[in-house]
C-alpha cells in the first residue's frame, strides 16, 4: 500500500494528499479499553484505582505532572493510592527498562491498580510501535492507560 502511494504521488505531484494520524485508532482503542474497565469496575461497585507516573527532567520531581495527573484522576472519581506515583528520569530508556515504569506494569499485574494516569502519551514511549505494545499490555492485564492531554491533542512535529 505504502508502495502505491508513492508510486501515485510521484506520477500525479499535483494531486492534493491527506495523511491519516496513526494515533487516531490507538486513541480510540486506548479510549475503549478504559471506559470499558472503568464501567465493569462501577457495575461492581468499586472506585478505579490509579497510579501516577511522569518523567523528571534534570534531576527535579515532576510535580506539575504527577499534580495534573491527580487532578485528572480526582475529576474521573478514581482512587489514587498512598504511595502510588511513580516517575523515572526523562530520556531514560524504552518504558520497558524504566524502573518506575516496571513498578507501575507490577501494581496492575497485582491487582493493587487498575490503571495509570500520565499527562502524554510520549510519557509512555515516543515511539508509536512502543506505545502500542504498552497499551496492549495494559488491556491483556485488564488494566489502562489514562491520558491528561489526549493523542489527538498533543502537537507533534
């Protein structure tokens, strides 16, 4: 597919071209997962649970994030644990050898949270093929992914 398109917008230069964002499904599957825990949770009369997670940058406690990330969780009326707030060092490696990031994967494993709470989703992985094995990993341990600023939200380059 990708092979025709170019091989189209080569032929016709003149033709004018639409890119979808690749971030529009993720969105929408990362949105379903979570009003679908979330609604499974209430029917059985439970708060959501919520850890929150930020990247610190030089050195300093990301407070205006894991803040934000509260606040966001106070407006959805989920339940954010004592000592529940997780960060790592920005430009740490893949989420998946980030420290903090492991301790959030293992409070949803455990069953102590059902979710995270970051203010972005580059929070998670810049990386789009990363992002999206996070979130499955999340929605196969029955866990989410809630964002402050959605995916359609965030400026990228």
């Amino acid at each position: 597919m990708h092979r025709e398109k170019a091989l189209d917008a080569g032929l016709h230069p003149e033709k004018i071209r639409v890119e979808a964002d690749p971030y529009v499904p993720i969105a929408a599957a990362r949105r379903e997962i979570l009003e679908g825990i979330v609604t499974q949770l209430r029917a059985r009369g439970r708060v959501p649970r919520v850890c929150r997670y930020a990247l610190a940058v030089g050195g300093q406690e990301p407070r205006h994030s894991l803040d934000a990330a509260a606040a966001f969780a106070v407006r959805q009326s989920w339940r954010i644990g004592v000592g529940q707030s997780y960060t790592d060092h920005h430009g740490a490696a893949e989420s998946l050898t980030r420290p903090g990031w492991c301790l959030v994967r293992q409070q949803i494993r455990a069953g102590y949270a059902d979710g995270v709470v970051v203010v972005t989703h580059s929070v998670v992985s810049p990386h789009i093929d990363a992002y999206k094995q996070q979130l499955n990993w999340f929605g196969a341990h029955f866990g989410f992914v809630a964002l402050v600023v959605p995916e359609m939200q965030e400026w990228r380059p």
